[in-house]
C-alpha cells in the first residue's frame, strides 16, 4: 500500500525511508501512473473476486452467499466513507493533531481536478489505490466472524472499525504520524493491514462466541475449487498489493514483487511439507493458506529486502502461521473460523519483526536509515506492533459491544442451524436439482 513515507523511500532511496513528507513533481509520469492504475484494479479483484471467493468457499454451503454479500457490501460502504473523509483523515494535514491524525480539508475532495498530482501520479490515482487497501483491510475480518454475525451488525463494525481503528493507525504509519517519524518499516501494510485486521478478527471471534457445534462438529470447507480459484486470485492481485506500493515502474517495483512471489512459493510449499510429515498427506486447503501466509508475511519486507529476505521469510511465514492455526484453534479452541489471526495477524508481526533484519544491506536488503542499527530497527518495528495491537484490540472490543448492546451481534440459534443465506438473505448459493 502506498503511503507518504514510502513514497519519499522509493523516489529517493539513499537519503532516508522516514521522513514523511509528499513528494510533488512538476508534471505527469505516464508509465507510474499506468502501473498504479493497474495496481489498483489488481487489488480491488483482490477483494472482489479474489477474498470473496477464498472464504465463501470456506464457509458451509449454507453461508457462502452471506460472505460474499459481505465482501461485497464492505467495498461499497468503504468506498463512500473514504471520499466522505477517510482519504482525508489519513492524508491531509491534521494541524496539531497531525501526530494522531489527519484533518478533513480533503473531505469529498472538494477541490481536486485531473492536473493534481502526488509524486509524479494524479491524486485521483493515489486516492483509488488507497481506498482498494482500505476496502480489503474490514473484509478480512469477515473470516474471524464468519457463519454467525448479523449483516447489519457486520455493517456498523465495518463501518466503525474504519473509522476508529484504520483511519488512525494508517495516519500514524502512512500519513506522517508519530510511527511514521519514529522510522517504522511497512512497506504494504504488514501492521497496517495485517496485524490490524488479524487482532480484529480475533477479538471478534472471542467477543460472538464459537459457531454451534464448534469444535467437535466438523466444518470443513464446502467448495475447494472456489477456494483455490480465489486464492488464485489472491496471489495474482498481491502483485498489484505490494508492487503497486512502490508508485513506479521501476526496479522497485519489480524487486518487491519477486520477493512476493518467492514468499508466497516458500510458504505454500512449507506448510505443504509439514502438514505432510504431520497427518501423512498433504492438502489443498494446506498449500493454498499456506500461500496466504506467506504472502501476509512479506507485505511489510516487500519493498526493503532482497531474495533471500523473501524466502527465508516465507519459511519462517509456513512454519510459525501452521504451529499457530493449530494452537488457536486446537489449544485454546477459538472459533476463528477462517484462521484471519494465525494467518494474518501472526504472519503481520513475523514480516515487521523480520524486515528489521533482511533490510539490512548484509542480508541482501536495500538498507536500514542511515545511522540505524538492526536491533534498533527491531524495537522500532515492536513498538508499532503493540500499539497497533492494544488499539485495535481496545477499540474493536469496544465497537463490538457497542453494536451488541444496541442491536445485538449474532443472529438466532435457529438462523445459525438454517444458514445465514437463507435467513438473513432469503436466497442460496446452489439450487438442488
């Protein structure tokens, strides 16, 4: 994702990757401009299509309609809340509250034209790829809660969750907040979004309780070939998630998606390997959420490290995401139905711990901020972390009681039993012939 900080990091890489600040150039770079549009598309099929189809055909028969009307409306409802003064409260100067947050003089951009540029891009173009990373980041979520929340009551945490949670912690990482100048390293949203929407998902999980049956009934996926397909999708739009983030098309980009694609590979194949050795064959499901392990993991080295970053990064990703999926929910026996914690949310704080290490010039990365040592780097890196982990853990739990106080979470043991498809949507995915 792209944010003011790494602008100035990608355009002017040997002077610093911290100093927040817009880069103006004096006329249009078509060859940018045209590989951010394509980034942008490239992300939003990430969504729609790509998640959508990845976690409805995750879910039971009986709710993959209600996934994919979630995805669905979450992109339509985050679109208007971004130019409505989201886009704004990230991007804009918040005066003294800059620190915190930014202000709403770009609120339904009011002045924007066509000739407006960020870099050497038109704003119109940065403020869609924005507004994509914005859109994924509450779709998520939907897997932590998946087959047993409300719509409406999806709608008001999405749409709360935005406003108190991602728009604050984008500001500080993104849009030249405190993290921004403390120097933390996230490229494409390893805290942002990963960590971000990874801590959501979990309190959500635990705050609605697990589904009816949960854990001795078995849920398997009810489509594979819709989940492969999707996470097809996935991996092919993450070019666009982490490449795109460069704002050029250049060596940037191309490094930060050859470290995509080897983190992605790395991954998928070692969770393949263990869930082998372990159970004695390997699966589809294994080697597809081994891919988005991997993937979540490198976003935030991905525009930092070398080839080797990226695949020792997808090796420690399938490792510690697989060891993780099976405490959650084997362990401690939490219902996050889709894995958005083990997967995202630990994948997030591995690949911002380790970009701290395969940044470093000595480990194949393209180097720390001059002055920097790596074990400084690192504690830069874990305090963005926490704070990213205390406030969307605060204020997700807190929205969350909010909406059931008021309207009430989860839906009905009855509408649980028949399928969210049916009950809140009067339609279904198949029609038996």
């Amino acid at each position: 994702m792209i944010r003011i900080n790494k602008h100035f990091m990608t355009l002017l890489f040997a002077a610093s990757f911290f100093i927040p600040k817009m880069v103006f150039a004096s006329e249009l770079n078509q060859a940018n401009t045209a590989w951010v549009l394509t980034s942008t598309a490239l992300v939003l099929f990430m969504t729609i299509p790509g998640l959508s189809l990845f976690y409805g055909g995750l879910v039971r028969s009986k709710n993959v309609l209600s996934v994919l009307m979630q995805c669905f409306a979450i992109t339509c409802v985050v679109s208007i809340l971004w130019l409505a003064g989201g886009y704004s409260l990230i991007f804009s100067d918040g005066g003294i509250w800059q620190d915190w947050i930014g202000g709403t003089s770009k609120a339904f951009l009011p002045h924007i034209n066509t000739t407006d540029l960020i870099g050497d891009i038109p704003e119109t173009v940065y403020f869609m790829f924005q507004m994509t990373f914005a859109i994924i980041t509450p779709a998520l979520i939907v897997g932590g809660f998946a087959e047993r929340m409300k719509f409406s009551s999806m709608l008001w945490f999405s749409s709360l969750w935005l406003i108190f949670v991602y728009l604050p912690i984008c500001h500080w990482i993104w849009g030249g907040g405190w993290l921004a100048k403390l120097g933390v390293m996230d490229f494409a949203g390893g805290i942002v979004i990963h960590v971000n929407a990874g801590v959501a998902a979990l309190v959500s999980a635990l705050v609605l309780g697990k589904r009816k049956g949960f854990p001795q009934v078995a849920m398997p996926p009810h489509n594979m070939t819709m989940v492969v397909t999707g996470a097809g999708m996935l991996w092919v739009g993450w070019f666009g998630f982490n490449g795109g983030s460069a704002l050029t098309s250049d060596g940037h980009a191309g490094m930060a998606i050859l470290v995509t694609h080897i983190g992605a590979a790395t991954g998928s194949l070692t969770w393949m390997i263990i869930e082998w050795y372990r159970f004695g064959k390997p699966s589809m499901l294994g080697i597809v959420t081994g891919m988005v392990a991997g993937l979540g993991t490198i976003t935030p080295a991905s525009g930092f490290v070398g080839p080797l970053g990226g695949f020792i990064i997808g090796l420690v990703a399938g490792v510690v995401c697989f060891y993780a999926t099976q405490i959650i929910k084997r362990k401690f026996k939490i219902d996050d139905s889709l894995d958005v914690f083990p997967v995202h949310g630990v994948g997030g704080v591995i690949g911002s711990l380790l970009t701290a290490v395969f940044a470093a010039t000595e480990f194949g990365g393209l180097g720390l901020s001059q002055g920097v040592s790596i074990s400084q780097q690192m504690g830069i890196q874990a305090i963005a972390i926490l704070a990213t982990v205390i406030w969307s853990g605060t204020f997700s739990y807190l929205i969350l009681k909010l909406i059931d106080n008021l309207i009430g979470l989860r839906v009905t043991s009855d509408e649980e039993v028949q399928g969210l498809d049916i009950a809140l949507h009067e339609e279904t995915g198949y029609h038996s012939l």
